[in-house]
C-alpha cells in the first residue's frame, strides 16, 4: 500500500519574512510568495542574513554586491519619459531614464531642490530636445540648487538644437552638472 507524504513548506510575503526574521531549522524551507524566491536554513542564521538558493536569472533591486560574478551579454535598456508640455520638474522615476522634450515652443525643466525631491547623490538624467522648441535646464529654487555647465549661461544651460542631448549628474547635495550638446 502506498504512503501518501505531504510536505509543507513555511511560506509568507518577503515584507513578512522581512519583518518576523526567523531562525529557520537546518534544511528547512522558506518561501517568499510575492517574489517566488527561496532560502534555506542552517538552524543558527536569522532569515535576513540567509542567501536566497536557486539557480537562474538574478535580480538586483537594491545595493547588492556581486562577488566573482561574470555578467554575460547584459542588456540594459534605456527606459523613456515622453514629456509633450512647456514646463517640467523632474521626479524621482526619471534617474537613469532619457526625458525627450518634444514642443514646438520654448520649454522649461527644473531640477528640484534636495529638500523636495531628493535624489541619491549619482543620479543621471538623460534629456534629449525632439521637438522644435528649445530646451532650457535650470533650478527649481536658484538660491538653493546650483547647476554647474557650459554654454552662454552655465547656470541654467540651453540645448543647442532639435535633437541635441544633455546628462544631469547630482554631484552632491544640492549640486548638479549638466553635460552635453549646450549652447
């Protein structure tokens, strides 16, 4: 007669693992559902300091470290923020991103203070102007966040033409460089 065996594995959402941090037994299981992510206890190690156990494709989502790692033929796409109006303030979403500026009209965007949007001193933002009207780059608050650039006004830099492009970089706290095709 056959023995029918059910093993149940302990399982609950990372935010819940994350927040109990048990000691899991040596060789038992722990499953967090919303991520389908995996880790294995050693009966002395609390959940947050255990690695995650599986094979296959990895997913950084933090400031992960990656030790005698090969990355092999990573692909890495440029996410787009399509911005149509005169005016913009850049969010948190557009670091790492490209902004196109598509108006037929002269167009205005502000880098934010730190003390409103505060970006990870690092930030890049790309922008690039496809439409007719000129792209103008400044501060949101003169007084508080500096730009530092080139061009006839390096405090708040001009694209020079239809499909010229620029790269904001937060230099520190309320210091940003804009490099790139600058009148």
């Amino acid at each position: 007669m056959a023995v029918v065996t059910q093993i149940q594995v302990r399982r609950g959402t990372a935010a819940q693992w994350t927040s109990a941090n048990p000691t899991l037994a040596a060789g038992e299981w722990g499953y967090e559902s919303d991520t389908g992510k995996v880790k294995i206890g050693n009966g002395s190690t609390a959940w947050n300091s255990l690695a995650y156990t599986g094979a296959g494709d990895v997913t950084l989502t933090g400031n992960e470290t990656l030790t005698n790692k090969t990355l092999t033929a990573p692909v890495i796409n440029l996410a787009l923020n399509a911005q149509t109006g005169t005016t913009y303030t850049f969010a948190l979403t557009d670091n790492g991103k490209l902004v196109t500026a598509s108006n037929a009209a002269a167009q205005t965007y502000s880098i934010p203070t730190n003390a409103t949007t505060a970006f990870p001193t690092g930030t890049q933002i790309n922008i690039i102007q496809i439409g007719a009207g000129q792209v103008t780059i400044q501060a949101a608050s003169s007084g508080t966040t500096t730009i530092s650039s080139t061009g006839a006004s390096a405090i708040a830099p001009k694209l020079r033409a239809q499909y010229s492009a620029a790269t904001l970089i937060k230099a520190s706290t309320d210091l940003w460089y804009v490099t790139g095709d600058i009148a």
